[in-house]
C-alpha cells in the first residue's frame, strides 16, 4: 500500500533528525555559519532538525484537525534549546504523525481533497509536499553539521575519521 511506503518515508525522516541531533556536540547544537539572529534557526542543526520535524507535525494536524499553522509558532524557542527537548519535540511529532497515519485507512483515503490552507488538496499532495519540505530543512542541517565537522576535522584527527565514516555510511 502507498500509505506504508509514505509512513516508512517518514518513519525514516524521524531517525534520520534524530541521529543527527545525536551526533552534534550541546555545544554546536544552534552553531550557525552565519551569526546573525534571524539565521539562528534556518542555519544550524538544531533549528533545522525542529524547521524538518515541524513540516511533518503542520502536515499531520492540518490533516487531522485542520490546523495548518506552522507549530513553531506557538512553540517557544527557548524550550526547545537542548537535545533533550528537541527529542521529546521529535516524540510529539511522531505520536502526531501516528495518529495521523491511522485516519488513513486505505490508498484510496489519500485521494480525498482537504481544505488545505490555501486551496483544495488531496491528501498524498499534502503528505509529498510534507516530506519534501522536511528533507528540505533536513539536508540543511547536515549541510550545517558537516561544515563545522570539517571545520574541526583539520584541528582534530579523530573528527576527520568520524567524518571519513560517516562518508562511507
């Protein structure tokens, strides 16, 4: 079914944000190439990894509740400034996306037009933007994450090698 192809997607969009926060040092949690305030979010791996886990969280409660506001607007950005809370963040977010999974019963359900903010759509078109959205914001926080690696690879071998690893993973 095209529901567990698109649950398995998201499923793996889940691990994926959380082995990265994982891998990041506390201390370059909100790092940023660029210190300017506004980019804090966009451009380090903690907002990043929130910004991905959002797109999925608006996705699943505009399906479910037609709540389509973004989630990190009612959210308070210091309570979420430490992995420990990005990663009970990440556990909302995939007991959203469960419940939400289980309103689809069959393929046939994803054809079904929401209201969706602005227009009409059907469900599989709210669920793919949803994923291409979080991949999106995803691939920017590795973006980020590898920059300070490399950054710190050339000051420390044993980062090199975990960045040579991580390559061939």
């Amino acid at each position: 079914m095209l529901i567990d192809v698109l649950n398995d997607h998201f499923a793996d969009l889940d691990k994926r944000q959380r082995r990265l926060i994982d891998q990041v040092p506390d201390e370059k949690l909100f790092w940023t190439p660029v210190s300017t305030a506004d980019t804090m979010l966009l451009l380090s791996v903690g907002g990043a990894v929130l910004r991905s886990a959002a797109m999925i969280e608006q996705a699943f409660l505009g399906i479910t509740r037609r709540l389509w506001d973004d989630p990190l607007e009612w959210t308070l950005p210091e309570k979420l400034s430490t992995k420990a809370s990005i990663n009970e963040y990440l556990d909302e977010v995939a007991s959203t996306r469960t419940n939400g999974i289980s309103f689809i019963t069959s393929d046939a359900d994803l054809a079904r037009q929401l209201p969706a903010p602005e227009s009409l759509k059907p469900i599989l078109q709210v669920l793919v933007e949803s994923i291409a959205r979080s991949e999106n914001f995803l691939g920017r926080g590795e973006a980020v994450y590898k920059l300070f690696i490399s950054e710190s690879a050339g000051k420390d071998s044993s980062l090199r090698q975990e960045l040579f690893r991580d390559r061939i993973r």
